[in-house]
C-alpha cells in the first residue's frame, strides 16, 4: 500500500479551506455520537429494551421478519420504523387486517410508542450534554465571510444543533415558517439563496431525517396530514400527535413526503450549483439512498469537491471500495486515507522537523498513536479554530 504524506494533505486541506468561496457540511450520527447522544445501534439495543407486553413482542416479530430478509447486515432501528410504516400502509392501519401478526392498527400503536421511547432516549442524553464543541464548531461557521449560504444537512434528529444556534443567537433557516406552530413551507428552499438576498449569511439547517420537534397535525381544513414544528414538549406521552423521525421513503400520500422530498432535492441541486467544498463528518455512508445522490453528483459536477473524515479506518476502506473512480473524492482515516482515488497509508515523516522547529501538530496529528485524529468531532472542530487564527473571537462568542 502507498505511502501517503499527511503534512502535505493537511496543507492542502488548509488551502481548500481559506481559499473555497463555498463550503457546505453534511453531519451524520459521529457528530452527535461525540456529546454521547445514541447512535442507530445504540438506539436500536435501547429500544429493545424499553419496550414491554405486546409492544415488545410485536417488535420481536417485526425484527425477526426483517432479520431473515436482510441477512446478513444487521437490523436497526430506522429499518425497524420503516417496515413498520409498510405495515401501516399494506393494512391501511385496519384491526382485522396483519402482517407476521401485527395487526394495522398495532403497527400504528408500536410506531408511535418506539419514536416516544426515541425521544425519551435522546433527551436524557441531551439533557447533560456539553454543547461547547457544537457552539463553538456554529461560532466559526457564522463569521466565515463568504458570497454563499452556510448549508448545513444532517440525518440527526436530536436537537443538539439548534439548541447550540440558538445559545449563540446565531439566525438559521430549516423552510418552516410561523409562529404557533410553524409549517413547512416548500417554495421558500426551493431555490438557492442570491446574493441579495437579506438572509444569505443564515445558516441552513437541512434535517433529512427529521428531528425532534416535529410532529404530523391534521389540517382541519383539509383532512390530511401535515408536519409542523412544536418548540419544547413538556411531556411526550401526552401529545396526541406523532412524531416525524426517519420517515420510510414510501409514505401514504405526497403531502406528507414534502420536507423530505425538498431536503434531497435541496441536496442535489446545492451538489450540483458550480464550484462548492462539501464536507461530511459522522458519517457512515450506510444510507444508500444519500450515497446515490452524492456519487451521482460527484459524477456530475467536476467543480464538486467532497472531503470525508473518518473515525475508522475500515470505514475508509469500505468507500474506496465505492468510489475508486472519484478523483474529486478526498478521504482522511485515522491511519488511511483515500487521495485521487487511492487507499493508502499515513506517513508523517516530518515529525522530528516539526519537534525541532516546535510547529504545532497535536491539532491533528496523534504522535502517541500515530494517527490523524480528525475523525473524531471534536479534534475536527478545534482544527476547524485553530486554522482559522480567530481563536479568541470563536471562544469570547461561545461564552
């Protein structure tokens, strides 16, 4: 396997970053992972757990099913949720109809009972998280100065990143508008922002997953389901509503699709718009239907330049598999690391000029264990800081 220099590609990757006039970042479960809110497979164990009486033995055989038809991977929770979401629709949520013996109308049940037990879950965790790195990871986004709009898309649907833009009173924009309860409004992120327009230095905020705070509310007016956005829920048992958490990519009708149909289309469109540095950080590349749009935009925009950061090198390994043929592709593992389309191996063979000149390395560079660091959210966001020489302003907004 090739050696691979790392001192040149930080430079590099410092060059990109003080030179790319757009720079967009897509956040996966890592992010959240690094506060200690759970991850799908954490979930997934939690979830199990939690459940009792016909609930958990309706989720044992809804499991169960999956399980023999999708051998070997291993079910998750989000799998779970969107089989029984198929449920839902097959028996048209009706008593006298079921699948592996779970009637419509206990799949309606279990749904709503699994995404309580989600919300639960991740707020206790949200409840003690630090906040800092996220802070302070918004406060440098927030004062990069740029002609383009900060995007920011993510398959979390814990709060921790709003609670950190609202913290810092940094505005940010997720296409639902109001004040009750704010509705999703699909004409306003339909087009990219201009530069005149008065929001253009709002972040983004692009849930491709759901969040949290939303929930299906049925229009009076019309009968049918739509998503609004509910601010702090005092009790989640008590809300009638239920909530919008990885939504299956078959729903019942197209209304009810609406935020997640613009959010991909938003992705595309934003990966295809000219020139554009778009990183990802926290994430797996294990949802297929992303990983379509992003190769095939990478594909189809040679202005298009992706950055992975990675906390496992078998992750690395797993994507050089996929996109060997990506020249604007660019991954860092800790050990390896994936440069115009090949798997190679870190060398810092600098280290003991570094040492001598007292250049500072441990930003991103782990000399007790010989390995990049970025991977992990924390480290990524502190060499995001330290790069931008504006340490002092980044903190003073955070505290």
């Amino acid at each position: 396997m090739e050696k691979i220099n790392v001192v040149r590609e930080i430079n590099e990757l410092k060059n990109h970053l003080a030179y790319s006039k757009n720079i967009g970042f897509f956040f996966g479960a890592g992010t959240s992972c690094a506060l200690n809110i759970p991850n799908v497979e954490q979930l997934t164990s939690g979830i199990g757990t939690a459940l009792t009486g016909d609930f958990k033995n309706h989720f044992d055989l809804i499991k169960n099913d999956l399980t023999a038809s999708v051998a070997p991977r291993i079910v998750n929770i989000e799998d779970i949720l969107n089989h029984i979401r198929r449920i839902r629709e097959l028996t048209g949520e009706a008593t006298s109809k079921n699948y592996v013996g779970v009637s419509g109308e206990a799949a309606k049940r279990l749904d709503k009972e699994i995404c309580t037990k989600i919300y639960n879950l991740i707020l206790e965790k949200e409840k003690v998280a630090d906040l800092e790195t996220t802070k302070k990871f918004f406060a440098w986004l927030s004062i990069l100065n740029r002609e383009f709009s900060k995007e920011v898309f993510t398959t979390n649907y814990d709060l921790i990143i709003e609670k950190s833009l609202e913290s810092g009173q940094i505005p940010y924009f997720d296409g639902f508008v109001g004040a009750y309860e704010p509705f999703f409004w699909q004409e306003s992120i339909d087009k990219l922002v201009g530069k005149d327009d008065l929001t253009q230095n709002w972040i983004r905020l692009w849930k491709i997953h759901g969040s949290l705070s939303w929930f299906w509310k049925e229009d009076v007016k019309t009968k049918s389901p739509k998503i609004v956005r509910i601010g702090k829920v005092e009790k989640i048992e008590d809300e009638k509503d239920e909530l919008v958490i990885y939504p299956s990519k078959e729903k019942y009708d197209s209304s009810r699709k609406q935020p997640f149909v613009a959010y991909f289309d938003r992705l595309k469109n934003y990966l295809l718009n000219g020139e554009l540095l778009f990183i990802f950080t926290g994430y797996s590349f294990s949802d297929q239907h992303i990983n379509e749009i992003i190769f095939n935009c990478l594909r189809q925009n040679n202005r298009l330049s992706a950055l992975v950061f990675f906390f496992k090198d078998e992750e690395v390994e797993a994507l050089h598999n996929l996109t060997s043929s990506y020249m604007n592709l660019i991954v860092f593992g800790p050990k390896k690391a994936i440069i115009n389309g090949n798997l190679g191996e870190w060398e810092f063979s600098e280290l003991a000029e570094f040492e001598k000149d007292k250049k500072p390395f441990d930003h991103f560079w782990s000399k007790a264990d010989s390995k990049l660091t970025l991977g992990e959210f924390k480290s990524f966001v502190n060499f995001l800081i330290t790069n931008s020489g504006k340490r002092d302003l980044i903190e003073s907004k955070v505290k």
